[in-house]
C-alpha cells in the first residue's frame, strides 16, 4: 500500500441534524479539532470500512477522506478550502455557525 501523503479525517454530513460531523474516537463529533486522525493508510481505510457502517445504519450519509496538516498542537486543520469552510460554517454570515461559536471571523 503506497504511503499517504497528508494525515486524514473523515468527514460526513449527519443525517438527523443535516450537521457536518467528523469521525472521533468515540463517534461522529461536530468539531474536527477532536477528529480521529488516520496518519497511514491503513488507517485511513478503517475509517472508510467504520464511514460504510455508519451509512449503512442511516446515521451519516457522503463520508470521504480530507487531507489534514497537524498543527504544533496536534490538531488537524483541512487543506482544502471546501473542508475548512465545512468546519466553520457560512461564510457569508460569520455570525452564525461554527466560526461564531469558536470566536473564528475566517474560515
């Protein structure tokens, strides 16, 4: 299996609530500060066989993979513009969404 080029979380959209969520140690959370983080492949590909149960159950719905980079605190933070607005909300009303409750005018 060919190494990864950036570490991983898996991203979902929650089928009750329509909420963006992120695979944690302990289930589908809303902050992708506490997302699971696959750093091999192998990793990342139990996160794909957890992301199918879960759409099989009806509790999540389109999980995929997103790059992450780790910052000095081990937190992961998306690469791609799209995730990074999926973790902080609307980016036309920064007073709502995410990015409010985290006190972030930027996604």
């Amino acid at each position: 299996m060919a190494k990864q080029k950036h570490p991983r979380i898996l991203v979902a959209s929650d089928l009750l609530e329509g909420e963006v969520v992120f695979l944690g140690d302990a289930g589908w959370v809303r902050d992708h500060r506490l997302a699971r983080v696959a750093h091999e492949p192998q990793d990342a590909s139990e996160l794909e066989v957890r992301a199918l149960a879960e759409v099989a159950a009806n509790h999540v719905i389109d999980p995929y993979l997103a790059d992450v980079r780790l910052t000095a605190s081990l937190i992961p933070e998306p690469l791609h513009y799209r995730e990074r607005l999926r973790t902080a909300g609307p980016s036309v009303r920064v007073d709502l969404g995410k990015q409010a409750l985290h006190g972030r005018a930027e996604p």
